[in-house]
C-alpha cells in the first residue's frame, strides 16, 4: 500500500499514519539527524552504517507521507515534507544534474502551489522542473510538466493553450505507463471542451478518464472524472443527473477522506443551486465549500467560492454583500492571477453598475 492506492482500502488520514508512524521511528533510533547537506559532502556529514534507512527510502517514505497529506487537504504540512524530500534529494542526487527524485518533488509542488493559488511560484517550479529535464529527458515527467502548464493556462482562461498542451501531454502519457496522469489531463482536457461546448467531445473524454481510473483501482480519480461528468450535464441542461453526480463525487469524497474534491463537490453543488433558482441552497452549500477551503488553506477554491457566494446574496436581495463577497473575490484571484475567475466577478460588477477603480 502506497498514497496513491490508500484510498482502496481506507481513509487517507487512516493510512498517513502508517508512514508517519515509520519516519518518527527512523528519527528516534537514528544515530544523528541533519537539515542541510551538499551532495558532495553526503558520505562525511549523513552517511551512517548505522541509520535505519537508505537517503533513497528516506526520500520515498517522506514524498509518501506529502502525498497522503495533500490529498486528505494538509497543504502547508504537505508542502514542508516536500521541502525536507527535496533535501534528501540533494544526497541522493547531484542537484546541478537532477533525477527521478528531484523531477517527482518539483511536480508535486507546482501542483500543490497551484491549488494554493500561488501560481506565479507554480511557474517558478515548472521552471526549474524544465531545466532538470534537458539533462534527464524522460517522456512521462516532460507530459506531465506540459499538463501542468497546460492547467495554468486553462486557470488564466487560455483555453486554446491549454487545449494544445493538454493534447501534447496525453500524444506522449499514451505511449507510456502512466494510467493515473493520464486520467487525470483526460478530465482537464474535457473541462476545456465543456467550456467551449464540444459536449459530445467532452463525454468522450470523461469516458476515458472514469475508464483508465476504474481500470486501474483509482477511486478518487473515478470521483474527479465524475465532476467533470457533473459539468457537462450542468451545461446541457440536465440539472437532475447532474445533482446525482455531484452528491456522488461528495459522498465519495468523504468516505475516502479527499477533502480537496469534498470543497469542490460543494462549490459544483452550490452553483447549481443557484442555476435552479435556489440561493439559500446555493448559499449554504458556498458558505460550507468557503469554510473547507479556508481551512485547508486552497486558494483557487476559495476564490471560486466567493463567486459563487457572492452571485448567490444578490439574488438574496443582499446587494451590498453580494458585491463585497464578488469584490473580495476578484481581488483574490487578481492576486492569484486566476483570470478566468476573476473575470467572472468583474463581469458581474460591471453589469451591476460597480466602480471597480
């Protein structure tokens, strides 16, 4: 069992202390312990005949336990063992070279920051993630490098972009082994085509995705590919199968412990809601996805959920809150450069006469 099969078999807070439990126990019998070392230096300052574990164990045991917490909405505690991965990376591999391990923590970074809302910092880290592969060229890490620029794109509201890296992404993830990010830029790619009303295109692509993550024992990318399901059948028209896939994605969100999805589940649930002439439903449900999404520390949700909270309280007759929550929110994503959202609550103040300066 590893994070990314844990929730086959329980929770993510459940199985997180496995791993935990294995790093406390390295750190105690460990003959000394260390924060910073050059590669070179390694076998004189952090090599013990001794130590309980190879710098390579210690390197998957603690991008083990990032994952596992991210996934369960742990960001910040995620993001520091990601940081201690990347040091031990640092005696694994010569840094001026890179390798596996160093592209591994260099991704998930980038797409934790991008949850984060930081995504100028994401950038950074493609940056670096893109300099380490013109010395280790590896098919898999350079599709998931282009579906993660493609995402910022999508964020930004470059669709054409995003379209195009997306599909760069999955030509090289097809010729390779990698079913779960490939399910994953399956389901990006089908929101782009949602956004842009190739429904019949986008049915396709979910199809796909659900399949690869059902195929492979992934239930918490079957549930992700279902809310791209949701959407589709939002856009369509057809508010009932898309209320089932939502409370779907939310129930199974909480029964494995992925919070991340639970505050998009609720955000979905929550416009859809207000497409159904339903603000206090819609209000409920935003105010339960902002509350999550503060607290797990996701700042693209947050944004999101103050749009649709702010479009709720209008029609709630509450003028003066709704354009405060829809001018928070465009601050926000401002901030985050999330155009796409941005736009939303700009476009939204404008109609309502708002000066925006």
């Amino acid at each position: 069992m590893e994070a990314n099969t844990a929730p086959r078999w329980c929770k993510y807070d459940r199985y997180v202390q496995f791993p935990l439990r294995v790093a406390v126990l390295a750190k105690l019998v460990a003959p000394d312990s260390w924060t910073y070392c050059e590669h070179g230096d390694a076998h004189r300052f952090v090599e013990d005949k001794c130590a309980p574990l190879y710098p390579a164990e210690l390197a998957w045991l603690y991008n083990d336990i990032a994952i596992a917490l991210s996934a369960h909405g742990c960001i910040l505690d995620a993001c520091s063992f990601w940081e201690q991965t990347y040091e031990i990376c640092r005696v694994v591999e010569d840094p001026a070279v890179g390798g596996g391990f160093h592209m591994e923590v260099l991704l998930s970074l980038a797409f934790t920051f991008i949850e984060m809302g930081r995504l100028p910092a994401a950038c950074r880290y493609l940056e670096d993630a893109e300099r380490l592969l013109h010395e280790l060229y590896d098919e898999d890490y350079q599709a998931r490098l282009l579906g993660l620029r493609g995402l910022i794109l999508h964020l930004r509201g470059d669709l054409q972009g995003a379209d195009e890296l997306y599909s760069r992404c999955l030509d090289l993830l097809r010729q390779g082994t990698n079913p779960r990010a490939q399910s994953i830029f399956l389901k990006h790619k089908a929101d782009v085509k949602i956004s842009v009303q190739a429904y019949e295109e986008a049915d396709l692509l979910i199809r796909n995705s659900r399949a690869l993550a059902e195929s492979g024992v992934f239930p918490e990318l079957a549930a992700n590919a279902r809310m791209s399901e949701g959407h589709r059948l939002t856009r369509k028209g057809q508010a009932v199968q898309a209320r089932v896939e939502y409370r779907a994605v939310l129930k199974e969100a909480q029964r494995i412990g992925f919070r991340k999805l639970e505050v998009r589940a609720l955000t979905a649930l929550a416009r859809l809601a207000l497409d159904q002439k339903d603000p206090e439903g819609a209000r409920d449900q935003a105010v339960k996805a902002l509350s999550l999404a503060n607290e797990l520390g996701l700042g693209l949700r947050q944004s999101h959920a103050l749009v649709v909270l702010g479009l709720a309280t209008l029609e709630t007759d509450q003028k003066d809150l709704g354009v405060a929550y829809l001018r928070r929110a465009r601050q926000l994503a401002n901030d985050q450069e999330y155009w796409s959202r941005s736009r939303e609550a700009e476009n939204k103040l404008l109609e309502l006469g708002v000066n925006l300066d």
